[in-house]
C-alpha cells in the first residue's frame, strides 16, 4: 500500500484547488493520480499544460501512443485509465488490447503509430529505423513524430509517478494482457 497519500482539495494551495474546480467541472472527478501532483504548488499545472497543449494528432491517435507506451511501462492505472478513455474515443475493447500490443492490425496508419510509440518506449527513446520509416509511409510527418515525442514523454511522467507514488486507480481496472 503507498504512503503517498492523495490530497483532498482542503489540503491543496489555494492554485491547485481552482485546479481541482476545472478538473471537477470538466471531468466529473480528480482522477487520484492527478490529485497526487497536487502535493507540489507548481506539478499539477505544469503537467497539465502539457496535455492540454495542441498537438497534431486526434484524440484517437493520442490514445494509441497512450496505451502502448503504458504496457509497456507496465502502469497498471495508466492503462486503466486509458482503456476508459480509449473506449469513449470508439476503440473495442479487443481493439484497445491490440494498441496496448502495440499493433492494430484494423488500421495501417494507427498501426504504423502504435508500433512507433512501443519501440520508442521499450527502446528508450532510439525507436527502430523500420518503425520510423513506416511512420512515415503512412503519411504521418515530422511535425507528427515531434509530437509523438511530446506525447509518449507526457504518458511517461504519469507512469512513472503512478510507479512511484502506486495511488489507487480510481477507474475500472484494465485486464492484463
């Protein structure tokens, strides 16, 4: 059991509680791992300026790089989370098991991404060339693999800190592969 505790929004600064309001608002909750960041003034929001920045990729195509890279981080609440939002984005399930594999074999452009993101992840960071160039034979640019960078490194903070701090998933658990 983590002896990282999750902060109630009386416990936050003044700044994270007008965070957490937004979150509220927006989301319905404050998912426990976001509530976690909140120990620090300035974590919460730096952390959510990253995901909240634009980026050239579809909520789907976010949700690719977001389960693969969490299997293959092993983030148990990252993936739980994921699969949530995956489904709310009109993923399978069968379909979210195959991006957490790091395929999809029923898209060629999502499967040239998912493949991308896992051998960034396993590899850390040096992506296969085979990998990169099929990014781009599926139309994607370099524009996107920089964005694909910013979004595997955004995915990788939150299952990191899920590892660390190990803060009880809050959505309904994902089956294991």
């Amino acid at each position: 059991m983590s002896t990282y505790n999750v902060p109630t929004k009386n416990e936050v600064s003044e700044n994270n509680q007008a965070i957490f309001s937004q979150l509220e608002k927006g989301l319905g909750f404050v998912p426990n791992l976001y509530a976690a960041f909140a120990h620090s003034e300035t974590a919460l929001g730096n952390f959510l300026a990253i995901g909240n920045g634009k980026t050239s990729f579809s909520a789907k195509e976010k949700e690719v790089i977001n389960l693969a890279v969490s299997q293959v981080n092993e983030c148990v609440y990252c993936l739980s989370a994921h699969t949530a939002i995956g489904k709310m984005n009109g993923f399978t399930e069968a379909q979210i098991l195959e991006l957490r594999a790091g395929k999809a074999s029923f898209d060629a452009k999502l499967n040239a991404l998912a493949n991308f993101a896992k051998s960034t992840a396993e590899n850390r960071g040096a992506a296969t060339p085979a990998t990169v160039e099929n990014l781009y034979a599926q139309g994607y640019t370099k524009g996107n693999l920089a964005d694909a960078i910013i979004l595997i490194g955004e995915i990788t903070i939150t299952n990191y800190f899920h590892k660390i701090t190990d803060v009880a998933v809050d959505f309904p658990l994902a089956e294991a592969l």
